[in-house]
C-alpha cells in the first residue's frame, strides 16, 4: 500500500495509525502547493480531490477522507486494538469520534490556515474550536485515550490536529487536560518515530 501525505497535514494521522498497526507502508510526499510529487508527477491524477491522505491499495485502487482511511488501515491489524470490531458498539463510538473530529474540529481549524483571514472571524472560530477542545477534555477525563485505556485511530487523528498549536498559535495550556492528553500521545513510541521522520523530511 502507498500512502499520499504532505508534511504538517491531517494526513499524518493515518501514517500515526499504519506505524502502530505495524503495516508496511510506502510515503508518498505531495507537495500540496503545486499538487506534484517528488518525480514531477501530477497528483490530481491520483486523487482528483486534490487533497491528502490518499491510500493506493495494493489493486492499485485509492481510498480518500482520512477517517475512512484510519479505519480501514486499523481493519488490517485487528489485534492492534486501534479500532473495535465491526458490528459492535464500540465501533460506532469510535465512528462517533471520528466524525465529531472531522466536522467540528478539524474544518474549523483547517480554515485558520488562510492568512487573508479577518482577526475578528480568526477569533470567532478560535472561541468555537476551544468550546470543542473543553468538551473534549470533559469527555477524557481520568482515561488515558478517548476510547478508555485503548489508544484508538481516533486518538491519531485528535493528535494530528493537536500538533497545529505550534502553527496556529493557541495554547494548549488553556485546556490542561487535553494538553496532558497530547503529551501522553506525543511520547508512544511508534508516534514519536512518526513525528521524526516528518521532521526528517521536511527538513
């Protein structure tokens, strides 16, 4: 399988998911700016989306929107625990997570990118995001992960969203729970490796 990525993108929270199902995975960096690949290649041609992650399967098929693509890499290695069985509650809780993620916190977050943004909509949408991180916090509580004591594909994708602080420009420190949650992610082993070898390669 070839995963499509772009450095600092949502799209690290699948290669955090393949590293600790231990799936072999070949990166493929995009460069998002000009939609190529490192050999000049055309990325629309791959995902007419235009965005990352993309998963080409080994039938040479593509899978696209990261929740999707988080699942089905947890699906390859179920005794990994990153996602419960299929049928189960537990499964729908974790499809509950993913899309609480990827529609109240990740869209938000991601249109802070655009610098032509007014202050005044950048700190509208900061104040809607933190009312979400204070939920978020609530919800953890005393567990380690969002599922419990399991970390979870969920977790990879909260993480990744996380890790925008540094280039956003809030402070993680206002929800000390969540910033302790993002710690304890940050130091699992398989995710640190992750974190180096973006570092490496954008670098």
């Amino acid at each position: 399988m070839k995963l499509y990525t772009s450095n600092g993108a949502c799209s690290m929270s699948p290669q955090i998911v393949a590293a600790e199902a231990g799936l072999p995975v070949t990166i493929e960096t995009v460069d998002l700016r000009t939609h190529t690949l490192p050999d000049g290649r055309d990325y629309y041609a791959i995902n007419p989306k235009g965005a990352v992650p993309a998963l080409e399967l080994d039938d040479g098929s593509v899978l696209t929107e990261g929740p999707a693509i988080v699942q089905f890499l947890a699906d390859q290695a179920p005794a990994s625990g990153l996602a419960p069985a299929n049928g189960t509650v537990a499964r729908y809780r974790l499809q509950e997570w993913l899309n609480f993620i990827t529609s109240e916190v990740h869209k938000s977050l991601s249109v802070l990118f655009d610098k032509s943004i007014p202050a005044e909509f950048r700190a509208a949408t900061m104040a809607k995001v933190g009312k979400r991180f204070e939920w978020i916090e609530q919800q953890l509580g005393a567990k380690p992960y969002l599922m419990g004591d399991a970390f979870s594909a969920a977790d990879a994708y909260l993480f990744t969203l996380l890790s925008w602080h540094d280039w956003l420009h809030f402070d993680l420190a206002q929800w000390p729970g969540l910033q302790q949650y993002f710690e304890r992610v940050k130091a699992r082993p398989k995710v640190a490796g992750v974190l180096h070898d973006n570092h490496r390669t954008r670098s």
